[in-house]
C-alpha cells in the first residue's frame, strides 16, 4: 500500500463529502419515491442534531492534530510541532477508545435532525471512524517497517513539511530532532509487539529500509535534508541567533539523531531481520488472507475480495 494509494482513497471521500453538499439524501430510507425537491428553499431536518454533530467533526478534528503531531504539521497547524505521535502501548490503546467514543456520539445524533448533507457526512464520518478502530493495527505493520514509508521516512517528511520563518520554528524543529531516541524506542517496542504475534514484514522490505538508515545516517549534518533549514535562515533571524541555533543542530544531529538511526538499524538487523517473512505477500502471515482483506476495505473502501483486486 502506497502513499498514493492512501492519497486516492482520502481523495475519494473528501470527494463523496463535497457531493452531499449538493444532491438530497433522505435521512430514513423508505419505500415512496423521492420527491423533487425546488433547489432555492433551505435544507430540510436542520436542528440541535445538525448543530450538536458539527461541533462534535470540529472536537474530533482538534482531537486528531493532537493526537497525530505529523497530520497537524501536514496541514499547517503549528501548535504541536514540537513533538511526535506517541506510538506507547498505552497512547494507542487509549487513541482506539476515543475513537471508539466518537463513534458511539455520533450514532446517537446521525438519526436525529440532520441536513441532508450532514446525514450523508455523518454516515461517511462513521465509516472512516470503524474503518480506522479496525485497521490500525495494519496500517502499523504495513506502515512502521517500508521503504516506501516506514518510521523513518516519515521523520525527514514531517521535517520538511515544518515552517523554518521564526527562531521558534527553529527551536521545533530542534525539539522534534531531540525527540527522536524516545520516538525510535516505541517504535522498536511496537516491532516488537508485531514479531511476538508472528508479523514481520519480508526480508526484501527490512532489506531496502536497512540500506535507506545507513544511506540517511551517513550523511554530514549539513547536508542531510534533516537539517536543511540551518544551512539558509531568513533575514531577521539575527546572525547571533543563527549561530546559536545552527550549534545547537549540529549538536542535536550527532547526539540524538545519528545513535537513534544506529540504534534502529542495528535493531532491525540483528533482532528483526532474522525473524523476517521470507515470502513478499501478506498470505503468509497468520491470519494473512484477513490482513489483506481488511487493507484492500481500507485503501479501496470495497468489500472487494483481495483476488479481485489483482
């Protein structure tokens, strides 16, 4: 599963959300024929319900930039640029039961007085909150070890990502790099988890990923991506505060960055690569057909058979 695949997929329901703003959808079904309806008068349904969920999607969105650091930087919202996902055994379980939450408040509005478009809404905000409680654990198997992806990757994407206008962008961007022993130790302890319930992702991916921590770790401070933003600052950052920060990267990149990268790499090779799939599909895994099944529900929104998508 790719990061295209996962962009078409979000592209898709943000497509099906902005269509049930413009057609009727009846909020009980029934067996009469749908009336026409004239295009000029007002929704119909609009109540406490309507306005009770959508200050509901406005919690839960905020909720999420908390909860997912990288996603708030993704869409250029700062206030969490400091830090990473926490990825602990407890932080995911208790992620898994707001979720949980969030979709039992919202069965108990989406019957109630809603717009036709929010009905729609309501009901493609309910499948993404079950689709998300059930395939995370999947996401994070595919999604953790990859050369497409991988846990390591997505440190030098979110990096990039991150604004570098003011010293206090800098100073986030400092916090996030010394963030990275913490971040590397609940990945290893989710990889973990993942091999004691017998999945591993296949040799050639551990193979690939090994080759990209060495390529990423080898590199000068200041040539590496990691640190692109301490190479050119912008103007009014005085040069004081540049040297300062530029020093203080430069430690960063050598004292956190490089022995979490090591630490990674060696993990990977000496405990994680021997236990690694040796055949490239998930069918191998226990329970690998229903692995698949479930990912192929999650980036196609089918029921789609995994053969049939071949």
């Amino acid at each position: 599963m790719t990061k295209i695949g996962v962009r078409k997929r979000r592209l898709t329901l943000v497509c099906v959300l902005a269509l049930g703003l413009a057609v009727s959808v009846r909020p009980l079904a029934s067996a009469e024929e749908p009336q026409a309806t004239d295009p000029r008068q007002p929704p119909k349904f609009s109540g406490p319900s309507s306005q009770s969920l959508h200050q509901l999607w406005n919690d839960y969105w905020e909720w999420r930039l908390v909860e997912e650091p990288e996603l708030a930087t993704s869409v250029g919202r700062p206030h969490v640029n400091d830090r990473w996902r926490d990825l602990s055994k407890a932080a995911r379980e208790r992620v898994r039961a707001a979720r949980q939450e969030y979709l039992e408040r919202s069965l108990i509005l989406s019957p109630g007085t809603l717009t036709p478009a929010d009905y729609l809404s309501a009901i493609v905000w309910e499948y993404e909150l079950k689709d998300g409680i059930e395939a995370q654990d999947y996401l994070d198997l595919i999604q953790m070890v990859s050369q497409a992806d991988g846990a390591h990757n997505r440190v030098f994407q979110t990096i990039d990502q991150m604004p570098a206008r003011t010293a206090a962008d800098y100073e986030n961007i400092l916090a996030r790099i010394a963030g990275l022993p913490r971040y590397v130790d609940q990945v290893i302890a989710l990889l973990d988890e993942q091999l004691d319930a017998g999945l591993a992702r296949p040799a050639i991916v551990v193979d690939l990923m090994l080759d990209q921590l060495a390529a990423q770790r080898a590199r000068p401070a200041f040539e590496s991506p990691l640190l692109a933003a301490f190479v050119r600052f912008p103007p009014d950052i005085a040069g004081s505060t540049q040297r300062r920060l530029r020093a203080r990267a430069l430690e960063a990149y050598g004292r956190q960055f490089v022995p979490s990268w090591t630490h990674l790499e060696q993990y990977l090779r000496d405990r994680y690569r021997p236990k690694a799939a040796r055949a490239v599909g998930l069918s191998s895994l226990p329970n690998g057909a229903g692995i698949y099944a479930r990912l192929v529900r999650f980036f196609t929104s089918t029921r789609m058979s995994f053969s049939a998508c071949r």
